[in-house]
C-alpha cells in the first residue's frame, strides 16, 4: 500500500505557472491536484489522452470545446482527448481539482 499525504507532494513547474502537485503516476494513469487562487486560470491547452477532473474544493469555471460551465465541489467532468479546455476561478475562494489523465500521455500538452 501507499498512501501519499498530497500537501506534502511539492507543486511542479508548468507552463500555467499555478499549483499543480503531481500526486501519482504510473504507466496507466496520471494524477494533479492543481489548485488555482482567486483570479487565477490556465492557458486553454489540448491533453493527447481523455481526461477527467473532480472537484475537490471551490468553484470554478471549466471550458472545453465550445461549452462552458461553472462546477462546485463533488462534480466530475470530463474532457474527451484533443480537445481544447481550461479552468478558471472567478470567484474569491480557492479553487481545487483533481485532474486524472487516461491512459498516461506519451504526447506533451500542447498550450494553444
């Protein structure tokens, strides 16, 4: 068994330059928690692989394709492979998802 204590896990660079934590990775799946401060939000990018995010924490703003929607804590989202997306938190809490990548990409994310 292992268990990981995610606060422990450090924040890694990304292009997006917000607090994303690595917290599990393997040849199958990837795992991030990445939690965004009031007023901030990702670049819209494009992921190689299906991706699903559940939110932890908050509310934010999630845009894929051409839908867009506000989601608060205990919703799942999912974002089909290619397609471009990115969060955003308007509000003035923290905002934090748990974004799982299937199966793990051999392809980088591409920032659009």
């Amino acid at each position: 068994m292992i268990i990981t204590d995610v606060a422990q896990v450090p924040s890694g660079p990304n292009p997006h330059h917000v607090d994303a934590r690595k917290i599990y990775d393997s040849p199958h799946a990837m795992t991030v928690v990445i939690t965004l401060q009031p007023g901030e939000s990702l670049k819209k990018h494009i992921t190689p692989v299906d991706v699903f995010f559940y939110v932890l924490e908050g509310t934010g703003i999630v845009e894929i394709g051409d839908e867009k929607a506000e989601v608060t804590k205990d919703k799942l989202v999912e974002s089909p492979a290619r397609i471009p997306h990115r969060w955003i938190n308007q509000s003035t809490e923290v905002f934090r998802v748990l974004v799982v990548k299937v199966p793990k990409p051999t392809e980088e994310t591409k920032l659009l």
